[in-house]
C-alpha cells in the first residue's frame, strides 16, 4: 500500500518539476524524496518519472497517477482539518439522547450551542427506558446519554448535576399547606404514578417501599412530564424530577426533608473526546434550577 509521504512526494516533483524543489517544498531531503518515488514505482510496477537534464517529468503511468494522488493527499489534510475543528467545537457531530424528563436541561445547551457553534451538527433522541437508553451506546448511535444514575460499570460516567425531587400538589391540597414534605407525608395520598415503560415507576416504587409508604395509584402515564400537569388538574399528587415540572405550572410545588434528589450523568463509551468533553462541561455548568414554584423556605428541614 502507498504511503501518503510518497503519494505528497509524487505530487510535489509534478508541482515542481524537481527533485530537489519537491525536498525543499516537503520540508525533506533530496535521497529521502527519491526513495520515497523509488518505492511509489516499485508498488505500481512501472516508472512514474522521467528524469531528464532540465529535471524530472512524470511517464504517463504518473501523469495517470498523480490526479488521484493530489485527492488522496487533499483527503488526508481535509480529515486532519475536520478533526481539528471538531476539538474546537467549530465542527463534526454530536449525537445525543437523553431519559424523556431531561429535554428540558438538554434544551438550554442545545440552544446555546446552535447559536455559538453552528457548525456542529446536533441531534437528540428520548427513551423512557433505561436499557434502551444504554444500547444507544452499545451500538453507537449515540454519543453522549444525559440520565440518572447509578449506570453500568462499562460506560464512563460524568455527573453534571444532582436534580431535586419534587411533590406537584393541586394548591388547595392539604400537603400545599406544608413549608416541606417528608416521605412518610405521602402515606395514603392518591397518587399520580408512572406507566411500567417508564424507568420512573420502578424508582418510585423502591423509594416508596423503602419508607414504607404506601400510595393509592389513581392514573399512570408513560410520559414524565405528565405527571405533575394531571396532579395540578386535582387528580392527586405527583413525585418527580424538577425537570418534569414545566414553568408557570398552576400547582404547589415542595421540596422533601430531608433533601431528596437524583444524580444526572453524561454517560459516553469511553472518556469523551474534546468536543463531547465540552459539551458535557457546559451541562454540568447549567445544572439543573429548582421549580420558582417551590418557595425558598421549603429547602429547610421542618
């Protein structure tokens, strides 16, 4: 197989018309460029040039093969381009995916992104399901997976942000009148849950469980955001990641005591390059706000 030092040595005795101009050119030595067209000619089987008393000229076996040799040499220059501009987030690609409730911390960097690095091209996709979310990586279609830990030991795990639980009441419940909630206030409520599909419901249940609390499920649905918009309707409570809680929501929103929260993760196949090393650093620096729903004092245990 040629080496593209040869292939740029060919290139430049056709640009130069010489051997020594091509060394001069190649930043190289006149015996180093002839060895190098030496074993060009030995790959090919034929004599690629002519040397002459005026200088060198290409046979027609190199003047066929000097065209491909200029996109070869073009290629590589334009792969190491690329890559640079990558490292600088001024290019290449990320592919990105996320747990369905983390669109809304995904959404800030994104928009910062296009603006600041337009061309990067970007694209997310959304999983309920945590399995689904890890095969992404396993089958490389996706770069970085921003979701809640704990997560397999095969991937590199970066944590960007601890996001608070919140409890979503309709205002004229009576947990509404409390600064801060505790787990074991939940016993009995009637409850908004999530669907089986969703990875939520099974956390919940746990965390439930463990407390030993029991809730009384009155609807269950799949997608996370949900959940505290059917709670604000009086439906019941609703447990979820501040994240799920959208802006403007007509409903109490509490903080639990003691604190309960959630570690979110940039998950890669390995350590991430430079730019996937960037993007994550930006997420990290957003974090995750508190809903302006969930007054200040709620923060302080009761």
């Amino acid at each position: 197989m040629a080496s593209l030092r040869a292939l740029e040595c060919l290139v430049a005795v056709a640009d130069s018309g010489s051997i020594t101009e091509a060394a001069r050119l190649l930043y190289s030595s006149q015996p180093a460029v002839s060895h190098q067209l030496a074993a060009l000619e030995r790959e090919a089987g034929t004599a690629l040039i002519r040397r002459e008393a005026r200088g060198v000229r290409l046979t027609a076996a190199g003047r066929a093969a000097v065209g491909e040799a200029r996109r070869a040499v073009e290629a590589a220059a334009s792969t190491i381009r690329a890559a640079r501009a990558a490292g600088r987030a001024d290019g290449g690609s990320l592919r990105l995916a996320c747990a369905q409730s983390l669109v809304s911390v995904l959404a800030p960097v994104l928009g910062d992104w296009h603006r600041e690095h337009p061309d990067v091209a970007l694209s997310v996709r959304e999983s309920t399901s945590p399995h689904e979310l890890h095969g992404l990586i396993d089958a490389d279609e996706a770069d970085i997976v921003l979701m809640p830990g704990p997560v397999p030991d095969r991937f590199t795990a970066t944590v960007v942000a601890e996001e608070e639980i919140v409890l979503v009441a309709p205002a004229d419940h009576p947990l509404a009148a409390l600064p801060a909630v505790a787990l074991q206030d939940l016993d009995g409520a009637p409850l908004v849950h999530f669907a089986p599909d969703n990875g939520l419901s099974v956390w919940l249940d746990r965390h439930l469980a463990g407390a030993g609390v029991r809730v009384d499920p009155v609807m269950r649905t799949s997608v996370t955001a949900t959940a505290p918009q059917l709670a604000a309707s009086g439906l019941g409570v609703a447990v979820c990641p501040a994240s799920a809680v959208s802006p403007g929501l007509r409903a109490a929103v509490r903080l639990f005591a003691p604190r309960w929260t959630r570690a979110l993760v940039a998950l890669t196949p390995s350590e991430p390059d430079a730019l996937a090393a960037r993007f994550i650093a930006d997420l990290a620096e957003r974090g995750v706000p508190v809903p302006l729903t969930a007054a200040p004092e709620t923060s302080s245990a009761r």
